[in-house]
C-alpha cells in the first residue's frame, strides 16, 4: 500500500511530491525498474471495497 510506496520513494531518494500514489499508478524510477502503486489487500480495504479480487488480478495483468 502506501506505507511501502512511500519506503521505495524514500530508499531510492525521490521526492514524494513528483510521485501520486493510487492504485494502478506506474512511473519508471530506473532505465529498467517501474514502481507500481497499489493498494494493500488488507481486510479494511476489502471490506470497504476500496479494493476487490477483479481490481487486482486487472492491475497484475497489466504488468505483463
């Protein structure tokens, strides 16, 4: 989720405020690396349907 998006941000010293978090976000950071936001499939964001089994498996297989 955003806590982790966050952690990359920050290991590989980028400034928060270029990088919007949402799910299904994707920005290059390296000539061979994407950073792919998504939102962590915890019970709150299931429950709340902020996330559900279709909008994940749609977001992994866009990263083919």
């Amino acid at each position: 989720g955003k806590i982790a998006f966050d952690s990359c941000l920050k290991f590989f010293n980028l400034k928060k405020k270029d990088f919007k978090f949402y799910h299904g976000a994707k920005y290059k950071i390296l000539n061979n690396l994407v950073l792919v936001a998504s939102y962590h499939p915890s019970p709150r964001n299931v429950n709340t349907k902020r996330l559900d089994k279709k909008k994940m498996v749609f977001l992994l297989m866009g990263l083919k």
